[in-house]
C-alpha cells in the first residue's frame, strides 16, 4: 500500500465514523461531560488535517457581538503520524500562529500546544485528547478570576474535503459548554 492510499484509508475511516455520529453528536448537548464517550488515540488520527486549507472564522469579541473573518493554513503530517503541525496564517489580522499535535504514544493521548507568532512560546497548558464517534476532543483546565474553568476544543464534522474546530470553555466542570470559536475548513 502506498502512503497516498494509507493516508487516503485513514480518511475514509475518519469520513465512516462521522457519518455514523448520531444527529449533532453527543459533544453538543448540555451535560456531555457526565457520559462522554472512550478516547482514543493513535498514529495517525491527524492525518485528515494534513494538506493546503481555506478556513473561515466566526468569533464571539469580549463585547459579545461575532466577528467574521478569513484565514487559510498548511499542515503536515510528521514522524509517522506521531505529529501534525499546523501553520495557521490571517493576513486580514497580520496573525500567524502554530498549532503542535504530538501523541504520547505510551500514554495514548494527544497533547495540543498552540504558539502565537506575536510570542513564539508554546502557550502551556496544552490541551490532552483523542478521537471518538468522528471526533476529536481536547481539554485543559484553567482558572479564571481565581476559579477553575475547563477549555475544550473540538474538531468534528470531518470528511475528505472539510472540517470543523471550535472552542469553548466550561465554568461548571463540564456540564455546560460557552463556545465562541468557530473555524470552518475547506480544503484548498
């Protein structure tokens, strides 16, 4: 098998599982925290993402109104599906940013890091993960005003030609999700 038809496969596994996700996915719903399902992670699970993107934002400002806007990004796949590095590019907002995936292979789980190119440092906590129903979930905890919150970032909807990552942030230990970062992928 060839690495085209390898990675063409993956995809194929990754566009099954999405489809066979019920309805909006259980990662939509209110109290998803309480009954979320398995994660998994393996070399690999990355392997939809790698290529030339067209990626239209919609983000929730500290005012509350959405700001729209469009970027694009170029990843690649890297030690044999042990890593995905994303260069993340808006010209509108002369922001350039990288985000690292790297899978802990004996502790099977993803770490997340993402590096702003106004720091170049990678921002911790990164974000820990994997995939389940199509999905990929990943979160952090944090604290806000001297309480702990809990970050997640989902990529979903995932087919050979498009995806989708949002962010939210929970302030009730999962059982309520705020999302305000909404990234559309069309592949390029």
């Amino acid at each position: 098998m060839t690495k085209d038809q390898s990675a063409i496969g993956r995809r194929a596994v990754l566009r099954s599982a999405a489809a066979l996700a019920v309805g909006s996915s259980l990662l939509e719903t209110p109290g998803a925290a309480a009954s979320a399902p398995q994660l998994t992670s393996n070399p690999g699970d990355f392997e939809f993402l790698a290529g030339e993107w067209r990626i239209h934002h919609r983000q929730r400002q500290q005012n509350g109104e959405w700001q729209d806007y469009d970027g694009e990004a170029t990843v690649h796949s890297l030690l044999a599906g042990v890593a995905s590095i994303e260069e993340l590019r808006v010209p509108s907002r002369n922001f350039s940013g990288m985000g690292v995936r790297l899978l802990d292979v004996a502790g099977r789980r993803w770490a997340d890091y993402w590096v702003s190119s106004r720091t170049g440092i990678l921002s911790p906590p990164p974000m820990w993960g994997g995939f389940a129903n199509g999905a990929g979930i990943f979160t952090a905890q944090d604290n806000e005003d001297g309480r702990p919150v809990v970050y997640r970032g989902v990529w979903d909807r995932i087919t050979p030609t498009s995806c989708r990552w949002r962010q939210g942030v929970s302030r009730d230990a999962g059982q309520s999700w705020d999302e305000s970062w909404f990234m559309d992928w069309r592949r390029a």
